[in-house]
C-alpha cells in the first residue's frame, strides 16, 4: 500500500504538471486563432504523452515495448476517427454538451469492446 502511495504521488506530480502547463498554455493562446491551431495540432498528435508513456513502459518492461507500440497505433487510428466524428458533430449539432454526451457514450463503448476482444 505504501508504494502505491509513493507511485501515485509521483505520477500525479508530474500528470499536474503536465496538465498545468497545457491549461496555461491554452489560456495564453486562447486569443489568437493560429496560436489556436498550433496548439489544437500539437495536443491533438499526442505526442508528448506518448513519448512519456514509451518511457515509462522501456524502464518498466523492455519485451512489452513492441505490443505497446502496436495497441498505441491501434489507439492512435481511433482517435483519429474520433477526432472525425467529433469534427462533424460540432459542425452539424452545435450543441457542446450533448456533443461531449455522445463522445462519452462512444468511447466508453469501444473501450469496453476493446477491453473484451483483448481478454479473449
């Protein structure tokens, strides 16, 4: 229990840091339409996060790497289609929240499917 604690802790150090820097930078942008798509490119490629994830799972586990990799390209492709979807809803609904309603419901879905193919 004490080292789940002690895991925890640094993880949400460094996630708050991750996330404070990305919420101020978002605040900094928020005026300028180009600084804007930067940023919407730059989160939107996750590239960070995945650098930091390939990290963490090499120092963990160097013969998980190679399906790590695999299911990040696999998450990777989802997004993407997300990101499509999400596109479309915004430009035909308009309505933010059912837009994040609808986004929630199809996530959770594929993940659960996902999860389940993966136990199988």
């Amino acid at each position: 229990m004490n080292n789940l604690i002690k895991i925890y802790g640094r993880n949400f150090i460094y996630g708050g840091l991750i996330l404070g820097f990305c919420l101020t930078l978002i605040d900094l942008i928020k005026n300028s339409s180009n600084n804007i798509a930067l940023y919407a490119f730059l989160s939107g490629s996750f590239f960070i996060v995945i650098l930091f994830q390939y990290y963490y799972v090499n120092e963990l586990s160097k013969k998980s790497m190679e399906p790590f990799l695999a299911y990040s390209i696999v998450g990777g492709l989802f997004y993407v289609t997300y990101a499509v979807l999400l596109y479309y809803l915004h430009k035909y609904t308009q309505d933010v929240r059912l837009n994040i309603i609808i986004s929630l419901i199809i996530i959770s879905i594929v993940s659960l499917i996902y999860y389940l193919l993966l136990k199988n």
